[in-house]
C-alpha cells in the first residue's frame, strides 16, 4: 500500500479541523435562551401586527410608572420573530440565529478561499475566535440583525478594499444595509461610526498618498455610498427624531446612560471585577497578536494605512468597555485578518520567512485552534449545556391558573416573559427595556441589590402588589421575601419563586414543579437553598446527587458542603421535634393538632410511611374530610405506590375534593399523572382557556 502523500495528509488534517470548528460553533449556539428579552420583542412584534403600526407603546405593557417618549425603532426584528414564532414555535427563532451565522462563515469562506487560498488553520483560527467573541451579539433577540448588518458591511468593505476595480459598485450595499439595520437595532449606530472611520481613513489615505490609497473611480463611489448611508438614517418611522434621540442620550447627555452601564451586566467592561469575562480577554490578546503578526508579515509597519488604523483602534476600546458591545471588533477583526492573509498570499509569502519561525507560527496556531475547542466544549459542559432558566414557564402557568387578576411584581429578569405571556389580562412591574422606566430604575436597583432591608420594606408599600416572582439571580430578594412576616412562599419551580401577599386568602403549603428535578448541578443549588428554607428537606436531599455531579469545581463544592450541613442541622431538629411530638401524643392520644403536625414533620424528613399511619388516624376521626383522602393519595403516590394513591385520590374526589389547579400542578402526585385514571381526570377537567 502506498503511504500517503504529505499534502493529502494536510487536506484531511484541515477537513477535520474545520469539522471540529464547525461542530464547536453549532454546538456552542445551540444553547436554548439565555437572554430573556426576546419576550418583550414577541410582545411588541405582537401588538405592531396586530394594531397595523410600527410604534409600540412601552407605558402600555406596565402598572407601574412608565416613560413613553423614548424612541426604541426594532419593528423589523419583532414582527419577523412574530410571525416565525407564530409559524413554528422557538425552533425557526432558532433556525435564524444559525442561518445569520451560516451567512458570517460563507462570507468568511469567499474571503479565505481565493485564488491563491490563504493559510487555512490560522484562517479557521480567526473565524472561530470571531464567532466565540461575538457570543454577546448573538443572543436570541434584535441584536441578531446587528450581528449580521455588521458582518455584511464590513465584508463588502474589504471585499471592495480588495480589489477596488472589480468590486467598487459594491459600495451601494452599504446604504441598504444600513436602511434595513436602522430600522432593526440601536446597533446601527457603531455601523455608521464604522463608516465614518473608513470615510476618515480613506481621507488621510489621499492626503497622505499612502500605497494603501483608493484609485478615485472607486473613492468617488464609497463616499457617494456612505453619504446615502447615512442619508438612510432618516428613513424610520421617527425620521430625524431617531437618530437624534440615540445621539442626545448616548452622546451629548450621557448621565442616564452612564448610570444603565454601571447596573446592567452587559455593559460593564470585560475587565471588570464584578463580572470579569476571562475568555473574553484572552480572545481580545491573541486575535490582538495574530492582527500584529499579519500587520508586520505585510510590511504595514513601514508604512501606515489609516483606514486599518481607523477602524481597529475605537473598536477595540469599545471592546474592552463594554461587553455588548465586543461583537462589532470581532468582525472587524475576521475580516482584515483574512484581508491581511489574502494579500500575503497573493503575493507568494508567508507567515513568517524562515522556516524555524514558520514551524514555531503553525505549531502556535494549531495549539491556539485546538486549545479554544477543548475550552469552548469544558465551558459548555461546566454550563451544563441544553438547560435554560431565564425563562419562568412553569412559574407563569402557575400564576396564571391561581392569580389571574392578581398584581404582580416581578424581578428585571423575568418581567419580559410575563409581558408576553400574561398581558394584557396582566401588567408587569419591570421588565428588560429599561428605558421606559428609566426614571425610578435606580430606586428599583437598590431595592434588588442594596443592603438596606428598611429600604426594601418601603419600597414595597410605595408599589403594593398581590404577589412577587423572583429568579433565583435575585438572592437578596428571595432572602428577604422568605423570612418577611408579610409574604409567604406559595411555589417554586426551576427558575423562580413565588410569594403571595398574607392578606390574600389561600390554602396553607407551597407547591413544587416536578422540573426542579431536571436541574443542572449550577442551578439546583439555588433550588435547594429555597428548599431548605421553605423547610422541604426532602427535596433538598433529592437534589443532592445532581449536586454532587461537578464536585471538582472549589466553589460549588463548598456551596454543596454547605448544602449537606445544613440538611443533616434540619433533619436533627425535626428528628428531635418529631420525638417530642410523639412523646406529647401519647400522653394526649387523638389529638387532631398533634397529629397534624407529625404528619407535616415526617413528610419534611421523607418518612411517607409515618406520615401516612398518622393521616389514617385523621381520617378515622374525620371520615368524610376530602382533604384528607387526598393527602394520602399523595403520601401514596411519593412511595410510588401507584393503585393505592389512585385508590385514595379517586376517593377523595368522591368525597367532593375539586381543586383541579392543585391536582394538574402538585408535585406530590407526579409518579402517577402517566396513568389513565390521571389522564382522563385532567381530560374532564381542562380548564377552558390554556395560555400555553
């Protein structure tokens, strides 16, 4: 058998190389939501198509306070996430971030596969770097259309820098990217700022006549381009006020915006402590060394191209200030360095001269290709990938089946989901638009992050609610509603807490979704947490193996010792209150308040089978109380003893227990809702309107 040859063995070497990338992306963009404001964007495409306009009303979505005057233009996004909802649920919503992406790499692949093909590991290299530093942009929401209106301008700008004589009538792409960017997403503003730079740089370029320059055919057409470009600025609903009102607020008043960035995540900068994005800054160093490596192999060091220059040096200050904003360098970036690369290659050179410092580049790149992979699939599987719990489903059905007409208060992180879901039969207090509540937004951040309890109590009788949902995110509030005399938890479920004002009438206990089970390791800790608190020591223990399964990590394994001691301190407390009580009921035989509260104690510890000889001595005092039948049914149905839960559930109904909200979400009967008898009992009792 013949060996293989050395550049066969090259081409299987880079066809499995781009596999593992290609592979790496998908993966790594196939999480479900992590950004809860494509609810509000649904809500708003929602009301756009169904009141024939494209100007939504933001005070219209909330109780509380609420600033209509701000101009927020994303028309084009909302009612195309609508529509694709409508179509098909979240999977064509999905479908589109991938079909953006799929754009980025097919625009990557024409500039990397030219006539001589530049260097493809170090390409593969650049693009992988590119997507997982635009990972910010490419949260499900309007923020899509600027990754991709950024991707297609700064593509057709190299395209044209390429080879300006064939490609100068490219440039009139730019005035309908940015009609269309617009008139989809704030972002439109870095995409003329990218603009002006190219205009300012192409300017000294002439001035200066560096090499680098445009021939004047092919100048004349970009400015005419860019002139239109910004001419289409105007074309919105707003007209002039639109960009106007982006420019007073970012630029020329920036106290309000300064203040969003110091309280929202995702304006703060890479490097800052409270949330210091490692992966990030290695990204920006090394794509920041590869740019100088290409630089340098070119000869631009002898003479300068202000264009590059331009473009690069905001960009990448905007990088590193602000989180949201790192996608815009990372196109950048992508493309010069595949322009950069193309040149080397038309030219017949390479990386480096000697082959000494040749082997040390490629042996660098692969080790830089294949260490990005490996840290992308350990952070994916560290995130625990495929689960999501921005979004309080669940927590919202619950909402909707028992508090209809209920005021609700919610945290920023879940509002967007509620306005979706529940308006209009319900408002919501806050939600991820900010800016319609920009003036008491600050009031609102020390409330869910201040340590002032006193503060928090009076910011609650300022905005009276029915009831509050909270994210597991918001620990202090979640803190606080628990050991608040005036609130009490009512459920809980895999991405939030429900606590209901005491004044409102509701049968004593707090429900439990079956899915907090199904938790990742991460989020079962904040889940159990609540639990132990709510004193639900059972489903703490529950929890504990899923707990356990990323034990090598310090943090989490002293939030797990932690979880573990505060398990054993309970059940020794209420093995000792359960002692007393026993001992009390037997000098007090019958006792009904005994009885209760044993039956309450060994359901806490998951003693089933004690509890359910207690409930059967409540049940021969009270024969024909139906909520008894019913909580053996469900004492039955956690020892998984199928016939006899359904036995006593269906006696329970016979003996006039009709609470079918309780029964449809209770947790407590979840080994038995696969039967017939389950099923055809929620068959005949659907409720007559189901908002999921």
């Amino acid at each position: 058998m013949l060996m293989m040859t050395a550049k066969r063995r090259s081409t299987i070497i880079l066809i499995l190389l781009a596999l593992v990338v290609l592979a790496t992306v998908a993966v790594k963009y196939a999480r479900p939501i992590t950004d809860g404001d494509i609810w509000f964007h649904l809500a708003y495409g929602r009301y756009l198509v169904e009141n024939g306009t494209l100007i939504p009303d933001h005070s219209l979505f909330s109780w509380t306070p609420t600033d209509a005057s701000r101009i927020y233009t994303v028309w084009l996004p909302d009612i195309l996430f609508y529509e694709l909802h409508k179509a098909g649920g979240m999977l064509p919503i999905y479908a589109l971030r991938f079909f953006f992406i799929l754009i980025f790499i097919l625009l990557a692949a024409h500039c990397a596969l030219k006539d001589p093909p530049v260097f493809l590991p170090l390409a593969l290299l650049v693009c992988l770097s590119g997507l997982l530093m635009s990972m910010f942009g490419l949260h499900i929401k309007a923020e899509l259309f600027s990754f991709l209106f950024m991707t297609l301008t700064v593509w057709t700008w190299f395209t044209i820098k390429a080879s300006p004589e064939r490609n100068r009538f490219l440039s009139y792409l730019l005035p309908l990217y940015m009609l269309l960017w617009v008139n989809s997403h704030g972002g439109f503003i870095f995409g003329s700022f990218f603009l002006g730079m190219i205009l300012t740089g192409e300017v000294l370029n002439l001035l200066t006549r560096a090499p680098e320059r445009l021939d004047a055919r092919t100048r004349k057409h970009l400015f005419i381009a860019i002139t239109l470009s910004f001419l289409a600025l105007l074309v919105t609903p707003h007209g002039l006020n639109y960009p106007m009102d982006i420019l007073k607020h970012m630029v020329i008043d920036q106290e309000e915006f300064s203040m969003h960035s110091r309280v929202i995540t995702e304006y703060l900068s890479i490097f800052n402590a409270r949330n210091m994005q490692v992966p990030m800054i290695v990204y920006l160093f090394s794509s920041l060394a590869i740019l100088a490596m290409l630089l340098y192999a070119n000869g631009l060091k002898r003479t300068v191209d202000w264009t590059l220059l331009f473009i690069h040096a905001p960009f990448i200050i905007l990088y590193m200030k602000y989180m949201r904003a790192t996608c815009y360098w990372s196109i950048i970036f992508v493309f010069s360095s595949l322009y950069l690369m193309s040149r080397l290659a038309q030219d017949g050179r390479g990386l480096a001269q000697k082959e000494p410092q040749r082997s040390i580049v490629h042996v660098a790149v692969y080790a830089l290709l294949l260490s990005y992979v490996a840290y992308t699939q350990y952070g994916l599987y560290k995130d625990d990938l495929g689960t999501e719990y921005v979004t309080p489903v669940e927590e919202t059905r619950f909402i909707q089946s028992n508090f209809p007409q209920a005021r609700i208060g919610n945290d920023y992180i879940s509002g967007s989901y509620l306005m979706w879901k529940l308006w209009p039969g319900n408002k919501v207090f806050i939600d991820a638009r900010y800016f319609p509540y920009h003036a008491w937004f600050e009031k609102y951040h020390t409330f869910s992050n201040g340590p002032d309890k006193a503060y928090r109590e009076s910011f609650l009788r300022q905005y009276p609610c029915d009831l509050w949902l909270m994210s597991y995110s918001s620990h202090l509030l979640i803190n606080h509603f628990m050991s608040s005399p005036e609130w009490r938890l009512v459920y809980y479920g895999p991405s939030a807490c429900v606590f209901l004002s005491k004044r409102i009438p509701y049968p004593q206990g707090h429900g439990l979704s079956p899915s907090v089970y199904e938790a990742s390791p991460f989020h079962a800790a904040s889940i159990a947490s609540v639990a132990l608190m709510a004193g639900d020591i059972d489903v703490a223990k529950r929890l504990l193996p899923t707990l356990k399964t990323h034990g090598f990590y310090s943090d989490h394994q002293s939030e797990v010792s932690r979880i573990e001691r505060e398990i054993d301190r309970q059940e020794k407390t209420l093995g000792q209150k359960i002692s007393l009580l026993e001992q009390t009921l037997t000098a007090m035989p019958g006792n009904p308040q005994l009885i209760q509260a044993l039956v309450l104690n060994y359901a806490k510890v998951g003693d089933y089978e004690n509890a359910i000889l207690h409930l059967k001595k409540l049940h021969e005092q009270n024969p024909d109380k139906p909520e008894i039948y019913y909580n053996i049914a469900c004492m039955y149905a956690k020892l998984n003893k199928i016939d006899e839960s359904v036995s006593w559930l269906d006696k329970a109904i016979q003996k006039g227990f009709s609470d079918w909200g309780l029964i449809r979400s209770d947790s407590d009967l979840d080994n038995i809702r696969n039967t017939s008898f389950f099923k055809e009992l929620m068959e005949k009792h659907r409720p007559s309107s189901d908002v999921f």
